[in-house]
C-alpha cells in the first residue's frame, strides 16, 4: 500500500498535476455519453484524451499500483494507489508498463496510448477517485 506521507503529497497536489498524456481532450467528467440505443445515457466518470497510439501514458503521482490487466469496457488498465483514498485510473491502453505492486514515481511511464477500451479512437481514458467516488480531474490536472 501506498505511505500516509505519499497520500499527504497527493491531497496538495490538486490543480498542479501534470497530465498523463499530451492530446485534444475530447470527452469531460460529468458530460453525459453518446451510446446507440441507451435510454438515459450514463455520464463520463473520467476524461478521454485522444492521443496517437504509442505515445506514453505517465503516472501523475507517485504511487503503487493496484491493478495492471485488461478489464471489459476498460481495455488494458491500470490503477495507481496514492494512499488516503486516492486512485488514479488510466484505461484504453496498447500496451501496460508496470505489474501490480510495483511503486511509480511522478512523470513515470506506466502505459502506452491505445485503443483497446470501448472508445471509437486511440486516447488515454483517466479518472481520478476518492474513497470510491470518482471526481473530476479537470480539478487536478493542468491540461495545457
């Protein structure tokens, strides 16, 4: 598990992170989904950053990493604890870096941008969660 010190880092960090990956933001947290034949469609939990295929995905935070596997809408996935309730969450990608329990640093590659989620293009899906409940990253990030 990830130290208190490291949960500490992160809860001050908000609005200061460096973005995962460099690319147009093409969906935002809270935007409701366009999916065929859906009813009341399911609103986005994260953001989409469309990205060229390869590029790398960095960890915004140190941390552990929780869960690094391909998982049904998701597509290869991994997880990053920060400690305290944080997680970070990036999914769609080719290709994963890192393996559960590994620690990560800031800035460090972890994955490679793909398209194996249920999006229609090559991007980076990241979420951002506290204590379960996803928040917006926008909030976090500094996407330039």
């Amino acid at each position: 598990r990830a130290t208190a010190s490291a949960s500490v880092d992160f809860a001050r960090l908000r609005g200061q992170l460096a973005p995962p990956v460099q690319g147009k933001l093409s969906a935002r947290f809270g935007q409701r989904r366009a999916l065929e034949g859906a009813g009341k469609a399911p609103t986005w939990k994260g953001i989409f950053i469309q990205a060229q295929e390869g590029t790398e995905v960095r960890a915004v935070a140190a941390g552990q990493v929780l869960f690094a596997d391909w998982l049904r809408g998701f597509g290869n996935l991994i997880i990053l604890d920060h400690g305290d309730g944080f997680l970070s969450v990036y999914g769609n990608n080719e290709k994963l870096l890192r393996q559960n329990g590994e620690s990560v640093q800031a800035g460090q590659a972890i994955a490679s941008v793909g398209n194996t989620g249920a999006h229609e293009q090559a991007g980076l899906y990241f979420e951002i969660r506290a204590n379960g409940q996803a928040i917006d990253p926008l909030k976090w990030v500094l996407l330039r």
